[in-house]
C-alpha cells in the first residue's frame, strides 16, 4: 500500500511523488503520454501536475497541451478521474489579473474536461496584480466549485508572508501548497528561507526540477555527455565544483540498495521536512519505473547524511 501525505490542512492526500505533465504532447507523444499516465496509477501514484503554459516553449504551441492532453486521456476511460489529484497553474505568460484568472481557469477546465481543479496555483508572483485582487479571484473560484484548494509556485519567503496576510484580513481561503525550484544539488533557494516559510504557514512543497534536468539520473557525467538530449546544456553547471561528489554518493548508495540514482535523488526529497511529493516527469513506462520506485524506498539517516555532506559542500564550492 502506497503512502498517502496530506497537502497543507486540506483535506487532499497523495502519493508521495507526483507526476509532472510538461512533457506531455512535447517530448512524449500521447501514446508514451498515455502509457505513462496508466502505468503511474497502476504503481499506486495519484497525482498530477501540469499548467496552462506547458507546452508553449514548443515550435507549433500555444499552451495547453498537456491538459489537453490528460483531458483526452481521462475521456478515455471516466473512471480515472476519481483516482487522480489534478493540479495545473495560471500566470506565467499573461499574468494574474482577475479577469485573466477566470478566463484561464475556464480554459482549462475545458482542455481538462472536469468540473474542478483539485490544486490550483499561482505559477509565477505577479507584482502588478495585488495580492488582495488575485487571491479574491483564487476564493470566487473556490466558491463556485471550479477549484479545490490554492497553491503558489516561485513566491519569495517574503511575498508569501504577505499574501498570508492578505488571507488573514480578508478571511478567505488560504493557500495549501507551495512549488519551489529544490534538489539534491540546488538546496540553499529553498532551504535558507523557503522550507521554514513554509513550514509556518503548514504549506504542502512539491518541489519541481527535483532530478536537476536529469543530472541526477548520472546521464551527465562529462562535457562528452551534453550533446545525449535537449536539456544537456543545462545541467553544464552541474558539472562544475563537487557534481561528481554528489554523483559519486549516490552510486555509494545505489550499490547499497540496488535502486536507480534518479530513485535515490527522489527518496531524499521525500525525506526532507515539508515535503509532500517531488514532481518527476517520464517520457516512457522505463523512465516511469525508476520514478514511482522512489515511493517505496527509505533511505536510511546514515545515507541521507552522507547525500546531505555531498551536497552541501558542491554549494559550498559554487
């Protein structure tokens, strides 16, 4: 039996990994997207992330196509629809004025082909919208059984404080969520002041990039590797200082217990305080097994140590 966590003081329980969607309708077509989404359920996972932005990044896109996507998928067989969390997100491009809020939340609620969005953030802080407008437009839609709960990805410590604030005054609904840039080799954006934010306000993190764009699977391990796929050039950082002590931890420790290094970077965000479920996503059914692997692997606190030392002194070094 798969381990359930609970987002914040909602209601809502999920498995301790969530499967992310921005690859979905980019660089897996919908059959691998589909084959993904049914084997992720089948392993015991239940929730997925996505947002109105993913896949715009893509020659031919507009946004939308991976709930597009997950709408055609559910279509296909109703029934999933009561095992899954769905979470998607609104502002990255357009901002979030109320009016645009509404307009993207109906949008997506369409491509999606549901009546409620289980998880539904603000992607990015808009500093020209007062938080005071955009959470009001968030708690309308609560009110009108078209979201669930609340969620904010890429807030400062500080704008989240403030938009506590906001809640308490106003006596609206508060935020359950946070999604932040965190992993095994970039700890201090969430650490130094994030994690202890969130555990403040009692906020559920799902940490995203959670495998470094794949630096932590041990696909790079040279310059030579870079060139291996589209997201080479970014884990060039990676390679600098101490990434391969870290890469060299987790081989110790996937000696030790036979599981992948993408399982064992995943497993350690688990273990870490705060956190609900890393967002993982997969292009194949493979990929997919080393990810939801993770939901049954405990590190022990000697290897989460030496994964901890291994770490920080690569941030010690940049």
């Amino acid at each position: 039996m798969v381990e359930k966590r609970r987002i914040g003081d909602s209601t809502i329980e999920v498995a301790p990994v969530a499967l992310g969607g921005n690859v979905f309708d980019w660089t897996a077509d919908e059959a691998a997207s589909f084959a993904v989404l049914d084997a992720f359920v089948e392993a015991g996972g239940n929730m997925i992330d996505t947002a109105d932005v993913y896949s715009a990044w893509a020659p031919g896109n507009a946004g939308g196509e991976s709930e597009a996507l997950i709408g055609r998928w559910l279509k296909r067989d109703p029934s999933k629809r009561d095992k899954v969390i769905l979470a998607t997100k609104v502002g990255m491009v357009n901002g979030l004025a109320p009016e645009e809020i509404v307009r993207a939340a109906n949008a997506s609620l369409q491509r999606l082909g549901i009546e409620r969005i289980d998880l539904y953030y603000q992607h990015k802080d808009d500093e020209k919208v007062p938080l005071e407008q955009s959470l009001e437009a968030f708690q309308r839609l609560r009110e009108e059984g078209k979201i669930r709960t609340v969620g904010l990805s890429n807030f400062t410590s500080a704008r989240i404080d403030e938009a506590f604030a906001v809640v308490e005054r106003l006596g609206i609904t508060a935020p359950v969520a946070l999604q932040p840039w965190y992993n095994l080799v970039e700890r201090q954006r969430f650490e130094d002041e994030l994690q202890g934010t969130a555990r403040r306000h009692k906020l559920g993190v799902f940490p995203y990039v959670g495998l470094a764009s794949g630096f932590l699977t041990g696909k790079y391990r040279s310059r030579d590797d870079l060139g291996k796929s589209q997201r080479g050039e970014r884990v060039r950082g990676y390679l600098e200082g101490n990434g391969a002590d870290v890469l060299e931890a987790l081989d110790q420790v996937s000696r030790e217990t036979g599981a992948a290094l993408a399982t064992i970077s995943l497993a350690w965000l688990m273990a870490q305080p705060t956190i609900v479920a890393p967002i993982a996503s997969a292009t194949s059914v493979e990929q997919l097994e080393q990810i939801t692997a993770a939901m049954d692997l405990k590190l022990t606190p000697e290897q989460i140590g030496r994964l901890d030392a291994a770490s920080a002194s690569m941030e010690q070094a940049a």
